[in-house]
C-alpha cells in the first residue's frame, strides 16, 4: 500500500527541516525521510563541530601565546583531546536533539527512518513502505571523496568525516588539500599541538580565491609552523611504519613528506548515487550532481533539489537558502531565483576570511564602494598584520621553507594581542549557541548566512522577505 502526501521531503539538513515545517504550518500532510543523524553535514561532521574545535584551538593558541599580552598562565599549555572532543560532542548532540524535537513536534509533518528511493517520479520506497507526493524535495547532501592518488587504497586515511572520532593529538598530521576543509583542520590540529603539513596539487592553497588572498592565508598558517607544500602534480601515498609517506612532485626530486596520519580532505560528492533516479527520469552530471533551474526545480516536474546536491552552492547558508527561494516561490507567490544570491562565505582559519560575491578573476567582483574595498587591499592589510604580529612569539623571525619540512619550526607563534579579540571570542559562542540550542532550529544561521539574507528584521518569524505576488498565487503545500 502506498501512503500518500501533499509534499516528500528526503533528508534532515539544512533545507530540508525547514522546507518541511514550512509547508507543514500551511497545512500540508508532510513526510520528511532521514536516513541517518538529524541535521545532516552540518550538525553533525561539518561546521557546528569543527567550529567548536576551531574555537578549543584558539583557546589553545591565545593561552600558548599569553605572554605576548602581557598575562603569566604559569606553566605549560596541555590540550585534553579527550575533552575537547567530548566538548564538541555535546554541543554536537544539543543541535541534532534539536532539529529532531522540532521535526517530531510539528504538526503536518511526520518523520520517517531510513533510506528513500524512487520508485516512479511521484514514489518512493523507504526500508519496504512505499510514499507518495506531487512534489518531492530532495536535501540529500553529499559526502567525503578522495581523488585518485597513487597508493591510498593501501594506507589507513581520515576524512572530514572520521576527524570527528578523533581524541587524540596526532604527531604529525599529513592533510592532502589546502581549500576550506583542509585549512581549517590544518590550523586546528597545529594549534592542538600536532605538527601539520599540508599537500596542495594547485599552485596555491585555496586556489579559487584570488591570489593575493591566498598568499595572506599562507602566511597566516607558516607563521603558525603549518609547513605547506604546493604545485605537489603528482601525489603518491605508502605506508611508512605506523605512519605514511607521500610523494609530492612527479621526479621524485623533493623530498618526501612523512606523517603519523593523513587526512584527505580534498572533494567532496553528491549523494544522489543511491537514490533510484533513472525510475525518477532524472539524470545527473558527470560528478554526480542533479541539474535544476532557477527555482532549483529538476527537469521532472515536481521534483526539487535543495543544497550541496543541486551544485548551486556547498554552505550552510546556500542550502538554507534554498530553502528560501522555494518556499518563498511555493506558498509566497514570488519570483526568486538562485541566481540572485550574492555569493557569501568565510574560511574559518584564524583570523577568518570573508568573501562576498566572485573573485576579481572570477568576473565581476562585488565591492565596496569606499577606500579600502579592492581584493588586494584586503590581503594587504591581513599580510601586514601578519607580518606585524612576527617576532612576537617564541621562534619569531624564522621563515618557513614551503619546500621542506624537515626544517620545520617546532614552538606555535601567533598573532599579537588583538584589543578586538575578545569580541571575536564572544561571537564564536554566540554562532554555536544559536547553532545548537536556539528554540527554533530554522534559525541555525551563521555570519555569512546573514549577508546572503538581508536585514535583520526579516529574520523572525517569517522568514520570508518576499511580498505575495498577486500575478502568482500560492501553490503552498499542494
Ligand atoms: C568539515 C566541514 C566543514 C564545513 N563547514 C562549514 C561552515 O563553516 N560553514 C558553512 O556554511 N558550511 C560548511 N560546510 C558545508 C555544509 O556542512 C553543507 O554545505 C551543509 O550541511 C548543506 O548540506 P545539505 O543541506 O545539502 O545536506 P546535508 O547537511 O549533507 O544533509 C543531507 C541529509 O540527507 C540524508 N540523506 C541522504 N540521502 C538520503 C536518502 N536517500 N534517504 C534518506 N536520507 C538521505 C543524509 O543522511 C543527511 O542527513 C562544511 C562541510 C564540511 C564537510
């Protein structure tokens, strides 16, 4: 027998909880389909714990550093990885209790486990039961990939993932990968106490962004006693006693680079392979990702894709704002587009980057209109507070050589005292408390978010910004 629904939505992560109380409050008979932990990448692998470990890090490195302010901490700074994992546990299982109380407690929506595929374009099938809808949602998110490297089948390797599990301080830890993900763990784990070197195949860690910006964030990192290897073309992975070995250039000619443990951070993929979509009539890109249009509708009718599997964006805020776009189209009679969002999102190193809107050699740069605004000026001043800031610490005045980690500094150096610092300190806490505690998790939202979304005063209650049209009447929930 096949139940049926006004709305299916498939997968609890940042869209899709949302999406589904939305329409639910409308009226709509809503089936919300989880397979496995409430809240999704996010909430549970991606950036509500790894902000809480960025946040213990600093902790670390503003105590390592206390000196330079002027503040005697006497005595060694240790880090308990026990118990800075069981930290971010806790904060962790708050947020996720949170999004499936709030599922659970709304009325219109009914949750169901397991794993949803289709069985025709308006069915699924879920662990033997079948469900039925006129539109189907789809926020199923993605997962950790590797590239093909030479010898990785053979070696033991962490994820972004698997870094959850870890309670300990590596001795030195290998990441292949120097954009977002990698960085941040990158500095997280320098500043736990791990030695770190990050193996980068482009000629510049986080290469989409502009080159000066890379450059600022490489200092940032060296100065740290991050060792950093670019242009590494030809990657190869053996075991190397309890740890690895990697080969970084194509000749062999550089010297290898070894480690107690690697961590590959270097892709991530759509989960769209187990999904049953040939019996939906909806095909996906070469790398997995399932195409829609400007209301993230799929060539089916009916069928929508919200977040990191429609390739419209790969942050939190994106995929809310999916959330947005649709909701909004469906039950406020608008006309929103995803090509009206501004591109939005920081790095979470420390001191963290910024961006909105495209790279300058992406195309047209979204500026600031005053002094001071230019791509280059940013990095500028980041490079000469980093320079500003060496010397302070103990090692200070030694340059890396990002060719050769054998000369590797060993003591942590940091930035100098900041008189800002404990604001940032104060908003770190702030973005987890509304993260993982907030009454209404639809609220789960980060700085970024904001700028995607606009003034603060649409944010309560309705989240929707966008007037009824009259030439477009609500389609909500049916
Ligand atoms: C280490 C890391 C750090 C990050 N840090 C940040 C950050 O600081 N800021 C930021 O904005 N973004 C960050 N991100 C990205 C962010 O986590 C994702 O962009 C965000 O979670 C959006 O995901 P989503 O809504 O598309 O789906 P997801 O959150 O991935 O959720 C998809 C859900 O669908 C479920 N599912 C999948 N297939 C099925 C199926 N067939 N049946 C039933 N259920 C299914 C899954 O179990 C999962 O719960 C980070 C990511 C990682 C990996």
């Amino acid at each position: 027998m096949t139940e049926r629904f006004d709305a299916i939505v498939v997968g609890a992560g940042q869209a899709g909880p949302a999406l589904a109380v939305r329409l639910a409050k409308a009226g709509g008979k809503v089936a919300l389909v989880e397979r496995n932990l409430f809240g999704g990448t996010c909430v549970n692998t991606g950036c509500v714990p790894t902000k809480t470990l960025v946040a213990s890090a600093r902790v670390a490195h503003v105590a390592r550093t206390a000196a330079a302010y002027g503040v005697d901490i006497g005595g060694r700074v240790t880090v308990d990885m026990r118990k800075v994992k069981a930290r971010k546990d806790g904060v962790v299982e708050a947020s996720r209790q949170g999004v499936e109380r709030w599922l659970r407690g709304t009325e219109g929506v009914t949750v169901i486990r397991g794993h949803a595929r289709f069985a025709d374009p308006k069915t699924l099938a879920v662990e033997g039961a079948r469900f039925a809808a006129e539109r189907i949602f789809l926020n199923v998110g993605g997962r950790p990939s590797a590239p093909p490297i030479e010898g990785l089948d053979a070696v033991p390797y962490l994820t972004s993932s698997t870094m959850m599990d870890v309670d300990f301080v590596p001795e030195h830890l290998v990441v292949i990968g120097g954009s977002y993900i990698g960085l941040e763990f990158a500095q997280m784990y320098r500043r736990f106490g791990a030695e770190v070197t990050v193996v980068e195949m482009s000629p510049r860690i986080i290469p989409r962004e502009d080159a000066e910006v890379s450059e600022a964030i490489r200092e940032v990192l060296a100065q740290e006693g991050v060792a950093i290897h670019t242009s590494a073309q030809c990657i190869s992975v053996a075991k190397d006693g309890k740890g690895v070995v990697l080969g970084v250039d194509c000749d062999q000619s550089l010297p290898a680079v070894r480690g107690s443990h690697l961590l590959v951070a270097a892709g991530r993929r759509p989960n769209t392979h187990d999904l049953g979509l040939e019996a939906a009539g909806i095909e996906t890109d070469p790398q997995g990702f399932i195409p829609v249009d400007e209301r993230l509708e799929t060539r089916v009718p009916g069928i929508f894709v919200l977040g990191d599997a429609n390739r419209r964006g790969a942050f939190t805020h994106t995929s809310y704002n999916d959330y947005e776009i649709v909701a909004a189209n469906l039950c406020d009679g608008a006309d929103r587009k995803v090509s009206d969002r501004i591109p939005a999102y920081a790095l979470f190193v420390d001191p963290p980057l910024g961006r909105v809107g495209m790279t300058e050699a992406g195309g047209a740069q979204v500026r600031p209109s005053g002094p001071g605004g230019e791509a280059s000026d940013v990095a500028r001043r980041a490079r000469a507070r980093a320079r500003r800031d060496r010397g302070l610490h103990e090692g200070a005045g030694r340059r890396r050589d990002e060719t050769d980690s054998r000369r590797r500094d060993t003591g942590h150096r940091g930035r100098r005292g900041d008189p800002r610092a404990h604001q940032r300190d104060e908003r770190a806490p702030a973005l987890h408390r509304v993260a993982g505690g907030g009454a209404d998790p639809s609220d789960r939202r980060g700085a970024a978010a904001d700028a995607v979304r606009g003034p603060a005063p649409a944010r309560r209650g309705n989240p929707l910004p966008h007037e009824p049209s009259p030439q477009r009447p609500s389609t909500c929930p049916a």
